[in-house]
C-alpha cells in the first residue's frame, strides 16, 4: 500500500476564496469613496488655497474612475462641476 502524501493543506472551495476578496475589494473601495467624498467637500468648502484643494479633488477623481469605482459618465461629471468652481476661483 503506497503511503498517503500530504500535499499540504485541503484545497479551499471558490466560493470561500471569491467572499475572501470581495471583503478586501470592499474594504479598499470604502477606503478610495470616502477619500473622493472629503476631496470633494473640502473643495466646496473652500480655504486658504482653494485652487490647489480644488485641483486634488480633480485628482482623487480621476484615480476613482481608473480603479474602476466611479463610472466613467460619473467621473466627466464630478470634473466638470469641480471645473467650474475651479474657474470661480481662480
């Protein structure tokens, strides 16, 4: 009789391995939103240099929409509201 050989831990299930990174995308996309949303309202609000805060804002946006968390049409829209306040501004 052949000896069994222990191949070392037992194979983990897909479902378990796709909730496993649905948790970390989650946690990492929460993260990525509320950094835009504070970008955002820092701009709104304004401050001692409102046109860099503004043009971060612009930043934080474009970095949502190429992590793929803002759509496309969401993302032209935030700009183009943020341009507009940067255009006040400046």
């Amino acid at each position: 009789m052949a000896a069994a050989k222990n191949a070392g831990p037992k194979k983990r299930p897909t479902p378990e391995k796709r909730d496993k990174t649905n948790k970390i995308r989650a946690a990492r996309n929460k993260a990525t939103k509320s950094a835009l949303k504070t970008a955002i309202k820092k701009a709104y609000v304004g401050g001692t240099d409102r046109v860099a805060v503004i043009r971060y804002a612009i930043k934080r946006v474009d970095q949502a929409c190429a992590k793929g968390i803002l759509h496309k049409n969401n993302a032209a829209r935030k700009k183009s509201q943020l341009m507009k306040l940067l255009n006040k501004a400046s």
